[in-house]
C-alpha cells in the first residue's frame, strides 16, 4: 500500500515490478489508478471540492485566518485519524471507502504530517535499532530518535531526507489500527416497506400505516398502487417534443411556474488565477446586462450564490473589499454571509467592517431605517457548498410586507457543476424564485445554445435547461440501483421467512484484494433469483 501510494502521488508510474511479485497483480494496478484518480480529484484545480471531502490544510484551502483553524479541526477529526473514520462509517458513505482512506493518510503525511505529532510521540518508542539502522543511520541519533521530545513536524523540518522514513513508520502504525469490517452487516428486512412507501419519511414508522405491509401479510397477488410519482421525470430515450417536455417540467417547477433565466457562458472563469479578479468580472457582465436591458448604470442584481467553491479561498473581507472597489462605499451598506464555523446567518457593515447576527431584530433596524429599498442596501453572498437547504431567513416577511422580493436578481455560479438538481437548489436560496431574476453561469455551453440577446427567459422554454433536466434524470435512474439492490435483498429475507440477511460479500476491499469477489457475486445472483423470482408474492413485488 504504501508503495503503491507514493508511486500515484509522485505520479511515477505504477510499481510493475513489486505489484507482479503479489499475489493478486491486477488488484494492485487496479488500485494504482484509483489512487491516480484520487489525486487528481482532491488538488486545488477540482473547483467543485466540497468542504467534506478531500484534503484540507492551510496549502489547499489557503481561507481567511479565522476559517483555517475551523476547516482544520474538522478535517483532523474526519481525515487525520482515518481508522476512526472507517470503524464509524455508514456501509457506503464516503469515508467507508477503505482504498479513498489508505491513500488520504499517505497524502495527509506527506503534505500535513504535523497531525501525526501525537501519534508519533506515542508510538516513537517502537522504533526498532534494525528500523533505524534501515532509514535513519546517517541523519538521526538513535537515542533522540526513540527517547526523544522533539516532535515528528520539527524533525521533518530540520531533517526532510528522514521523512520517508517516518511517514512509512507512521503508515503502517495507522492501517493496523484500522478495523476493517469482515463479520456480515445485517439489512433489514423492514427497508422493503420503507423503499415502497416512505419515500423522504423521517418519522416513526407505523407499519400498519403502509400498503406494503398489507400487501405481504395477506400475501396478495395484485398489483401495489405505484406510491411514487414520476410524472415529472423526463428521459433522453423517450424524446419528447418541446411542448410535452415543457409541462413535464412545469410539473417539477410546482408553484416556482415562472422563473426567469439568463444562461451566461463562464468558461473565462478557467483562466482566472484570482477569485477576486472572477468576482470583479461578474460584476463587470452582470452590470452590462442590466444596462443594455434598462439603459441604467446601475447593477441589477444583489445576490450571488457560490455553487462549487469559485470564492472558497476568499474571506468575506475580500469581498466585502471587492464590492467597495466595484460599486463605491455607497451603493450597498451590508453584506449577507454565512458563518464556516457554525452556518448561522451574519452581516458585515461594509463602513465599519462589524460583523453581527443576521436576526429578527436587525431586520427590523433595517426596516425601519430603508423601508422597500431595503434590498436595495443589502448584498447576499451566499456559499452553498456546505449548507445545502439552509434559507435565507426574512425572504417571505419582506415579500408579503413590501410586495418584492428581497433578491432582485440571484447570480448561481455554477461552472462546472452539471446536476440540475444542486442548480435549482442553489437557485430555490430565493423564496421568491417567480419574482427573482436569475443568472447562471455555467461552462461549456454548447455554441448552438448560446443566447446573446441579454434577456432572461422562461426557464422551461430554454434548450439549455432541457438538456441539464433531461441528463439529471438519466442519472438519478442509474443512482437508484443501491435502492433497487437494497429492495432485493429485503424480498430475498421475506423469500426466506427472515427479518435479516447475512450477507457473504461482508467487504469488498478485503474480497478484491484476495480475488474472492467474482465467485461470491456469481452465486449471490443465483440465490436472489431462485428465491426471489421463485417465489409469488417476493416476485409480485418487485
């Protein structure tokens, strides 16, 4: 592992010598490219990083002093610990990925090794003469090697050449400690009601309540009332005409029936080096679209939501500066942001530079002091990445005292992200989505689709969005086979007249490694098809 690791992240090559002395060569190449891809996916470039992946340290997130040590925190009690990580993961979720955490403590050791300070100092005394002999001869004492109080940070800073040494002495220390899962994981056989009936349920489940308990306790051969409507799901294969489409989509826009949208190519982003400079830009586009459209010079939108961390190394100082250098120190008096630390809503007073609670006794100060023009004081600048379906609080209360909505024009940067489904999330941070003007900028849009006219459309009626809706929704059919499988194995225990599956297949990672995978899905798909398909009502339901 760790060799493999090195090899993908100094992108040498994958280590054919040693892999093919293995017992399982392909398992290791196979890994090697899966580490490569790692790589790639957590550096700096990959705009589209959310906070709770990835690697985090002053080098890759480079935030404002007061960000850091937050960022930093939760990155050691998620990352820096990884066998903690893994023992307390969902089966599934992100950091049950045993192959992603192995790799993440090689990168964390060689760009961050001064979280492993107090691991090191713990297990120091471990090091064997042969060990030091092997690594250390010429650069460290032995003695103040082992019985030492210098920490492994500070010996890496005065001795680099010794921390391949230490961080291999630390690796293998850290996948020791790792619990890797190789008793069976029970799935209850209760998932099948919940798969067919209590799609978003949150709360105690009753099972008398739920047609699918009827169904299987009275063992009925009729058709289950589809409980899960898809009326509004619209796939390539079925190619639909615009007008069919359109009401389709209307369907999924709900009382959202009238949302006016303005494509903006954001390819230019890609060029940027300075989030600051980005920022300045959009300004610059978003002020020459409300001028050629109302012949004013002043900008016509106040709010800007960061889909996929454009801005994530800027503090709200800088863009509170940015602001001021773009518009003056009178257009807008506030600045609308939330917290990293905690997600709770916080102005900054362009003048003074305070930062306050955004609450209901502030909304009422600005009320009093700008009445309507309000919204017309107030910038938002909202980063989506980590606070997904968080409102922006006093939204309706404006609207139903004023009649306007508090965003005038919401701008969704959304660049890279192509799940139409976390645009219009991003889009829904106004609660006012028929009053509110949007533009979205958005990369790679096809040259046939772009529009140079300046003016906002219906969003149902653009080609753009149909083409977004269109392949959100091819997705989301392949992203519902862990459901569909979970479904399975819950028929498979009712086949069986059992309330839980002992499951053969206990860990993929440990199945891969020793190549027992392909024998043991081979004979799990024979037994699901036998005692599911083989029996009436199991058969029936699915």
């Amino acid at each position: 592992f760790f060799e493999v690791s090195r090899a993908a992240y100094s992108d040498q090559g994958c280590p054919h010598m040693l892999v093919e002395s293995s017992s399982n060569p392909i398992y290791w190449k196979q890994l090697y490219d899966k580490f490569r891809a790692i790589f790639v996916e957590i550096q700096d470039a990959s705009r589209s990083i959310n906070k709770s992946f990835g690697i985090f340290n002053e080098h890759t997130l480079r935030h404002c002093t007061a960000n850091i040590s937050h960022d930093i925190e939760g990155y050691k009690s998620l990352i820096a610990r990884p066998y903690e990580s893994v023992n307390r993961a969902m089966p599934g979720s992100y950091y049950s990925d045993v192959e992603r955490t192995v790799f993440l403590t090689y990168v964390i050791l060689t760009e961050d090794i001064e979280k492993y300070d107090d691991l090191f100092q713990g297990e120091r005394k471990f090091i064997s003469y042969e060990y030091w002999n092997e690594h250390f001869v010429h650069q460290l004492d032995f003695d103040d090697l082992v019985y030492g109080h210098e920490k492994l940070s500070e010996i890496c800073e005065k001795h680099p050449e010794a921390k391949d040494g230490l961080a291999r002495f630390l690796y293998e220390i850290i996948l020791r400690r790792m619990e890797i899962r190789d008793k069976s994981r029970s799935v209850n056989s209760i998932d099948i009601i919940f798969n067919f009936d209590c799609i978003g349920f949150t709360g105690t489940p009753f099972l008398d309540n739920y047609p699918t308990a009827d169904y299987i306790r009275h063992e009925r051969n009729d058709d289950i009332p589809n409980m899960i409507s898809r009326d509004f799901y619209a796939y390539t294969s079925e190619d639909l005409a615009a007008s069919e489409f359109e009401q389709r989509f209307a369907t999924f826009q709900g009382q959202n029936s009238n949302v006016l949208v303005k494509y903006v190519p954001s390819d230019f982003i890609r060029a940027s080096t300075d989030e600051m400079a980005t920022l300045e830009a959009i300004f610059a586009r978003e002020e020459q679209l409300g001028s050629s459209n109302c012949g004013a010079a002043k900008a016509a939108f106040n709010a800007i939501v960061d889909l996929c961390g454009i801005f994530k190394r800027s503090s709200i100082h800088d863009v509170c500066n940015c602001i001021i250098n773009h518009f003056g120190p009178d257009r807008f008096h506030y600045l609308y942001h939330i917290d990293q630390s905690d997600n709770s809503d916080r102005v900054l007073c362009i003048k003074t530079g305070n930062d306050i609670q955004y609450d209901e006794e502030f909304y009422k100060f600005l009320c009093k002091t700008y009445g309507a023009d309000l919204r017309d004081r107030i910038f938002f600048f909202v980063d989506n990445r980590n606070v997904i379906g968080k409102d922006i609080p006093f939204q309706l209360i404006y609207q139903k005292h004023y009649g306007l909505a508090l965003f005038t024009k919401s701008v969704v940067i959304a660049h890279d992200v192509d799940d139409f489904s976390k645009i219009w999330q991003a889009m829904g941070r106004s609660r006012t989505m028929n009053q509110t003007e949007f533009s979205i900028y958005k990369s790679d849009i096809p040259e046939s689709l772009q529009d140079d006219d300046g003016v906002a459309h219906d969003i149902k009626s653009l080609e753009l969005t149909r083409l977004l809706y269109v392949a959100n929704c091819d997705r989301k059919m392949a992203g519902n086979i862990s459901s569909i499988y979970l479904t399975l194995i819950a028929l498979f225990n009712l086949a069986q007249e059992s309330f839980y599956y002992n499951d053969k297949i206990v860990n993929v990672f440990l199945d891969k490694m020793e190549d027992t995978i392909n024998g043991k899905v081979s004979v799990h798909e024979k037994e699901l098809v036998h005692c599911v398909l083989g029996n009436v009502v199991p058969a029936g339901i699915l």
